[in-house]
C-alpha cells in the first residue's frame, strides 16, 4: 500500500531536500529566489506551474501599484500587543527594517501588514487545530505604512514553531509573514521573516524550496540590540528588497 | 546601485484573518452604475479547486487612467481605487465587483493585472487577464503576440450576462500563461 503524506518521516523528507540541494551544490548557477517546484513540500505538487513563466516588459497598469494612505491604516495597528484588553502572553519584540526596491531606492508610504501565530504557536484562525492555548490577547494581525526613509516598525509577541501536515512530526520554523507592495504593480510580494539559529530550519520544506543559502539567509531577521528597548522588548531587524522597478521615478515617488 | 530581491514564500494556509477584509473584493457596490462581475475558478493540476487561494486584481479605471486614490482597505463606496483581494470559496472561486478597465494608451487592449497566492503556491504569480471582444486591439497586443498560440486564451477572460470569468490554471491542462517581468 502506498503510504500517504501524513505517513512519511522527517528523515524520508529531508533526504528528499538533501538530494535536492547537492544537485544545487553541484550545479554551476546561482539560483536567488524560492522554487515554485519543490516535491518536498507536499502541498505544492499539484500547484506549481510546469510551464517556464513568459518574461514581459511591464507596462500600463503594471507600472504602477494601488496606493493606501491614513485613511486604510491606524497606526495602533502596528502595536500587535495593544489590540485588547490585556497583555499577551509571550516574548514582547520589536521587529523593524527598511522597505528598498531593486536599486536600493526606499519604498515609501506604502503598505506592510503581517500575521503571525502565537507565542505556543497557534493561529486565530479557525482551522487551525494545533492544540496550543489561542491567547485571548493576541489576534497576530498587523499593518503600518513605510515611512519616508523604506522604515516599517511592528512591536508584537515572538510567535512559536507549530506542527503541520506535511509528513509525520513536521514543524515550521517559527515565523512571521509579510505582505509588501512596491511602487509597481510587478514588485508585489508575500513572504515570511525567521528568526536567527532556529534549529527547524533544516528540516522544513517550505524554507528550504529557497535552494541557496545566501539567498535563504535573507529571510532570517538579525538581533539587534540597539532596537532592544530597555526593560521593554527585545529587537529585529529586517530589510527586504523587491524586485527592480522598471518606471522612471517620477517627483511624487520621490516626496 | 542593484540588490538582490528578497525571496518570496507561501501565503500559507491561515492568511484570511489577517488578508481578507470587508468590501476587498467590492471595488465599487452592488448596484453601482457600470459594475461587473470579474469572477473565475483557480484550478491545480488536477483541475480540482483550489480551496485556499487569494486573488488580488490592479486595473485602470474605465477611462483608462491609473487611481492614484488610497482608501481600498476602507472604502469609502464611492472612490474607485482600482485595486481588491478576494479568497476564493470551496469551489475555488473568487468573485470581485468593479468596472470594466479601459485602455490606459489609445488602441492598446484593456486588461486586469493579477496575482495569485495560495497554500502550496511558493511564490506568488502574476498574470492578465485581457478584456474580451476587441478582436483588434487583442491581436495587436505585443504580449499576446509574444506568446503561443495555443496559450494565448488562457489569458483573455470571457464575456457572461454580469461580466467577465477568468480561470486561472495553475498546472496541467489549460496551465495560465504566468509572467516573469524582473529586468534582466
């Protein structure tokens, strides 16, 4: 009988993920972004595209992204602690970073929003079924828009590592996802920030689909202490980079 | 000065609480003058139902300019800002209110830009989908032309009584031509 997923073991799948990466090692390019075709992620077997994607200049719409501005955004909405009653439970944190496009250029006023598990590493949300406590001061939404400088700035709890059901006793990483837009439509981004030294890292299929290491470092956030705050929180910092921006800037980007 | 991009990653199964919002798939209300229905399917490879995916359209409005307006996370009900996110059900549909988009040069074919995120989809993708019915215009398109033949319909939408249905193939049969617009 063909065993299913949910029966395969952690040393099943990362000897998939093992082979992967040696044929990557052994190869002579240079790979930066996640792969859309990674069997060792279970769920995306029948949902990458098999077909090369078809390169396009931009143009109309594409050159440009929606704009969101105070009228979208409270800017309580970045304090992921203040959301209720109470304080939540867990390790207070501040996570904050730079916003660049391709050419190092900020992006500004722009919209970031993040959601995140809990501290014991339960979403609110209802199919989540891990048995962890849902905290009921902690819902692990947020959103902000960048400053002038590319700088978002969240404060929020550290979420915890989770199980899920890509093959027996499989864990996530602990980590929080970020949704970005640039200043054209192409640059549009969802990704997730993790932490420095998580000892999941090598065992997880959805980080390790990014084959590189280099280009897999530039998901994990670094400590920082001069974002520590005193007696108050501990500090993240991350950049993020989209892709190139194809327009002239023009003077309202520049405002 | 040239930076490396940062990786995407999966949306992930539980990004409606955070992602999903009243009125992010109404681009204007119900009933408003010229709206449409701008509704698909996304398949897998299987050509069952993606169940937990996320749309996300950008268009011109029908006079063809590009909105410059905020306010698409708290509508206001009567600025179209030209940009909504919907999740698709458990038919794996997703179904946006909006306006017809027009052409943002003269001549040039209409068409709604489109992303796709879902659970087991690594990275977003990013498509069109071509209005339907100017023979002419879809035929001097220079990205359609650039893609072909066979393919070329997965990219323009069809015409129903309320609108327009796009299908967005992810794998297989029918697979969406998707887009890579990174510079070289």
């Amino acid at each position: 009988m063909t065993q299913t997923h949910a029966e395969q073991t952690q040393a099943q799948v990362s000897a998939e993920m093992t082979a992967l990466t040696e044929a990557y090692d052994a190869s002579a390019t240079v790979e930066t972004q996640t792969r859309l075709d990674y069997p060792p992620y279970r769920s995306s077997l029948l949902r990458h595209p098999t077909k090369d994607l078809h390169h396009a200049d931009p143009e109309g719409i594409e050159l440009w992204s929606p704009v969101f501005g105070e009228r979208d955004i409270d800017p309580l909405e970045a304090d992921l602690t203040l959301q209720h009653d109470g304080e939540p439970i867990g390790e207070r944190m501040k996570v904050t970073g730079r916003v660049l496009d391709g050419d190092g250029r900020p992006v500004r006023h722009q919209l970031v929003e993040i959601w995140q598990a809990n501290a014991g590493g339960r979403y609110v949300h209802k199919r989540d079924q891990h048995p962890a406590a849902i905290d009921p001061h902690f819902t692990g939404v947020g959103r902000c828009l960048t400053d002038a400088d590319g700088t978002y700035s969240f404060t929020t709890i550290k979420p915890g590592p989770y199980p899920w059901r890509n093959h027996r006793n499989a864990w996530r990483p602990a980590h929080i996802h970020f949704s970005l837009f640039g200043s054209e439509f192409t640059q549009r981004m969802v990704t997730q920030m993790y932490f420095p030294g998580d000892p999941l890292f090598a065992l997880d299929p959805i980080f390790q689909a990014i084959v590189d290491r280099s280009a897999r470092e530039r998901l994990v956030a670094a400590y920082d202490h001069d974002v520590t705050e005193h007696e108050w929180a501990t500090g993240y910092r991350w950049d993020i980079v989209l892709t190139g921006t194809h327009r002239t800037p023009l003077e309202e980007d520049e405002s | 000065m040239t930076l490396v991009p940062t990786p995407g990653q999966t949306v992930g199964p539980f990004f409606a609480f955070a992602l999903v919002h009243d009125g992010g798939a109404e681009l204007v209300p119900h009933g408003h003058p010229g709206a449409i229905r701008f509704t698909g399917r996304v398949l897998d490879g299987a050509g069952d139902p993606v169940p937990d995916a996320l749309v996300e359209i950008w268009q011109a409005a029908p006079d063809g300019s590009v909105v410059r307006a905020p306010g698409s996370l708290h509508r206001d009900g009567f600025t179209f800002t030209g940009w909504g996110r919907a999740p698709t059900d458990r038919s794996g549909r997703y179904t946006f209110t909006t306006l017809t988009p027009g052409a943002t040069t003269p001549g040039a074919a209409p068409y709604v830009a489109v992303t796709v995120f879902a659970r087991g989809l690594l990275d977003r993708l990013l498509t069109r989908a071509y209005v339907p019915g100017d023979d002419a215009a879809l035929g001097a398109d220079p990205l359609l032309a650039s893609v072909e033949e066979a393919r070329r319909a997965t990219l323009v939408a069809t015409a129903d009584e309320h609108g327009f249905v796009f299908d967005i193939r992810l794998q297989g049969d029918g697979e969406t031509v998707f887009l890579d617009h990174r510079r070289d």
